[in-house]
C-alpha cells in the first residue's frame, strides 16, 4: 500500500510501515494481513498527516503537547467532524 504512494518522503515511507509492523506484532500478525485485513487506509493516511504535521511542528520549534497517538487520533476526528 505504501510502495503505490510515492508522493511521500522516504522517511514518511518508513515510518508508516514502522508503525504498521509494530501494529503486527501486537496482533501477532504479519504487516501485509494488518494492511489488508486490519488497518483502514484513512489511517495510513492519517498516521501520515500527523507524521508530516510533526515534522513541521520540530521545524518551527513548536512544542508537542499530544504523544504522536493522540494526535492521530485526534486529526482522524477533525476529518470525520468536517465531513
């Protein structure tokens, strides 16, 4: 799912699919069954988002309030009250 996107950063490949195979190990399952079966694309692209959100946030010497898990959760909220 990943590879199709190549819009993306290197880095921001890697840490999806970092963050993807730590989501397997928890299920104990392989990254490709969590991608396919387990894991909405709205996610992946949302775990993007923040990650890139993140990225400009250091840029600019904002501190980061929210762990990286509540600001995904978060901007997945935003997306679905804007909708």
């Amino acid at each position: 799912m990943i590879q199709r996107s190549l819009r993306y950063s290197e880095q921001t490949q890697q840490y999806v699919r970092k963050s993807i195979k730590r989501i397997a190990k928890q299920l104990d399952s392989r990254p490709i069954t969590c991608c396919k079966y387990y894991i909405h694309p709205v996610n992946i692209e949302s775990c993007i988002k923040a990650k890139l959100l993140s990225l400009i946030q250091q840029k600019l010497d904002v501190p980061l309030q929210l762990l990286p898990d509540e600001q995904r959760i978060l901007l997945v909220l935003r997306q679905i009250s804007s909708t």
